[in-house]
C-alpha cells in the first residue's frame, strides 16, 4: 500500500522568492550549458581551410554525408574520365584535348538545363558581368594548361600543376587574409614533395613554356578561388553557378579550341576520321564530364581551392595506380615511394585541419554560450521579478511608516 504524505505548502518569503529565484537562474543557465554540449562538431578535413560547422545531432548525418559523397564523386569521376580520355587519345590516335573540353562542357550545360526544366533546381539571378568574366576565366585557364603541356615537357607540366597550390596559398593569405598554419604548410609540402617524386619524370625548360605556365596557374588559381568566393557571397549552389558560367565557357572553349589544337597537335579536328568507337568513347567521356564539372564546383563550394587541389593530387596517385593496373603503364619503386609520401602529407594535412578548427571554433561556442545567458529574454525576466522585489519592499516599508 503507498501512503501519499502531503506537506502544508509555506508561503514564500522575499528571502525564500529571491532564493528560488537565483535558483531557477542557475538552471536556466544550465540548460544553456547542456543545450550547447549537445550540439555536434563535425571536423571535416577537406573543408575549407577545412571548415569546420556547428550543428546539432539531426543535421549532422546529412551535412557530413553531403560532403563526403562530393568528394567521393568528384574523385571516382575524375579518375574514370581521365582513364576515358587517356584510351581515346593515346590508343585511338584522338589528340583534340581543348576541343574535346568545349563539348564536355557543352553537354554539361544541357544536361543541367533538362534538370533545370524539369524542377530539380532552380535557377538564382546573378549579376551577368560577373558570370560572362568568372566563365571566360575558367574558359582561358583550361586552354593555358593544354597549351603548357603542349610547349612543355610531362615534368615541367606536373610542376606547373603543383605550383598551384603554393600559389593559391599565397593569393588567399594575401587578398582574403586567410591564416594557413605552419603545420598545416609543412603538410602541404611534404605532399607536394611526394607528388613530385612520384609524377616529375624530366625538366625541360623554354621560354613560350614556362611564359604558358605562369598564366596557366595564375587563371587556374583566381578561377578556383572565385568560384569559392562566389558561391558563398552570393549565396548561390553548386548547381546554379555551373549552370549560369557553363555556356561562357564552352563558347570561349568551342571557338578557341580548335585553333589551339592545331598549333599542339597540327592535326584540323574537323579533317579527323570519326570510327563508331571514338564517338563511342567521346560520347562516354561527355557523359562522364557532368559528373566531373559537377562535383568540381561542389567540392570547391564546399570546402576551398587548397583542398580541392589536395583532393587533385589525389586523384594523380590513383590515376597512376589505375594506369599500372589496368592500363599496364610502367610503375617504378619512385613512384610507389613518392605515392606514399604524398598520401602521408594528405593524411597531416586532414589531421592539423582538425586541430585548427578545434582550436578555432571552442572561442566560438563560449561566445554563443555568453550570448545567451545575457540575452534580452532573460535580462526582461529579471528586470520584471526585480520590479516586483522593489514594490513588495516599498509595500513593507509604508506598513512600518504607518
């Protein structure tokens, strides 16, 4: 049998009122602390100088898992249509590169206008001037680098892709007065070695390559970095910049390309003998292409140019043992050590990204808590019981006049 026992309520006193007061105070703040324990901090190590975002348990999973499949796209398709394209040019005889670029972005453009058409996104005004430039830079960026590999040797042409990094570095600290830690550099370096090793085969220098180069990286870098820049100042997706930036650069690309195939290659690619299998494979590498030229702006957006150009040299270790697997290219001890080295630098550079961002964010999280505890809400809570606490004084104090 259970006995209720039921204790006579007092009445509250001004001492007991204040001290229930203080009380439910400490609790609130409490809470506040606990709410705020609550929330997960998901460290990326390919964000943005890796970002590093604030979000509670529910949004977790699905921003995580956003992330993590761009990136996991953006390196299967990268690898797939470099395999693509290395057996249309180098096994059936197919050397327009440029030309070859403007379809895939051609195609690009129109498989995103059938989704557009069909409500998979929807489209955002964006200022045309900016658009028309940022998709003529990219346009000249992607002709700059077929032209540096075409004056230049394959060694030279793998330095001047990793002279991109330390260049978009030095760009970002400089213009954007963002702060890249010297682990975080010392990372970068070792990784850059590591490609070197593995990638970098003979130097020959002259002056039209080297000049090529120089442009090459300055417009690859600056396009990179807007295309971060834009995405998130403008508040605009992945999706809705290719989508607007897409046709500038398959024109410039469609105009330009031929012309700078025939100075690489001294073949007309409108003279060029077109089998059933190479439409096949061109119309393969198209295919491909949405997916490369998607998730390129998705990975960028996401994270930042560094990482998207970590994530690149990735994808350089893999195409090499891809090429050695299925493709029977030559694989020497240099390559398995400079593979390993790089794959050791991008493992130190997802690690110090980590600890920086923790180091970044837990400032941030006592300033919200602060934030909160002094928020006008409470502050009016208190301002009301301590209005009260002055009448019933004032209350007192005329009962005892009297």
């Amino acid at each position: 049998m259970l006995t209720l026992i039921l204790k006579p309520q007092k009445h509250p006193t001004p001492q007991n009122l204040s001290l229930s007061l203080s009380l439910s105070l400490h609790q609130k703040r409490e809470r506040l602390r606990a709410a705020a324990a609550a929330a997960a901090w998901i460290i990326l190590p390919f964000e943005g100088n890796c970002i590093s975002v604030l979000s509670k348990m529910g949004e977790a999973p699905s921003f995580q898992l956003g992330v993590v499949g761009a990136l996991f796209l953006s390196v299967a398709s990268s690898v797939s249509i470099v395999i693509c394209n290395k057996a249309l040019m180098s096994n059936l005889g197919f050397p327009f590169a440029t030309t070859l670029t403007s379809w895939h972005l051609m195609v690009t453009f129109c498989a995103l206008h059938v989704a557009q058409r069909l409500d998979f996104f929807e489209t955002k005004s964006v200022d045309m001037k900016t658009v028309m430039l940022f998709g003529i830079l990219n346009g000249v960026s992607i002709g700059l680098l077929n032209l540096s590999l075409g004056f230049n040797s394959i060694g030279f042409y793998q330095m001047t892709k990793l002279a991109i990094i330390p260049f978009t570095v030095l760009l970002e600290t400089v213009f954007l007065k963002k702060q890249f830690s010297r682990k975080i550099r010392l990372s970068l370096f070792i990784l850059l070695i590591g490609v070197g090793i593995a990638s970098v085969t003979d130097l020959q220098l002259n002056f039209v390559g080297s000049i090529l180069s120089i442009l090459a990286i300055i417009t690859t870098c600056i396009g990179q970095i807007l295309t971060n820049t834009i995405q998130k100042r403008l508040n605009v997706s992945s999706t809705q910049l290719l989508y607007q930036s897409a046709p500038f650069q398959a024109a410039i690309l469609f105009v330009s390309g031929p012309l700078v195939d025939q100075c690489l290659t001294h073949q007309s690619v409108f003279a060029y003998k077109y089998t059933p299998i190479v439409l096949g494979f061109i119309i393969l590498s198209c295919v491909i292409s949405i997916s490369v030229n998607f998730s390129t702006f998705l990975v960028i957006g996401k994270t930042s140019p560094v990482t998207y150009q970590v994530l690149g040299h990735l994808k350089t270790c893999l195409v090499l043992a891809f090429g050695y697997t299925l493709l029977h290219d030559p694989f020497t001890h240099r390559n398995i050590i400079g593979i390993t080295i790089a794959v050791f630098g991008m493992a130190l550079y997802s690690y110090f990204c980590t600890n920086d961002n923790k180091k970044k964010t837990l400032p941030d999280l006592s300033s919200q808590i602060r934030e909160k505890e002094s928020s006008p809400l409470l502050s009016g809570k208190n301002a009301g019981q301590q209005e009260k606490e002055g009448l019933e004084v004032k209350k007192s104090a005329a009962k005892d006049s009297v």
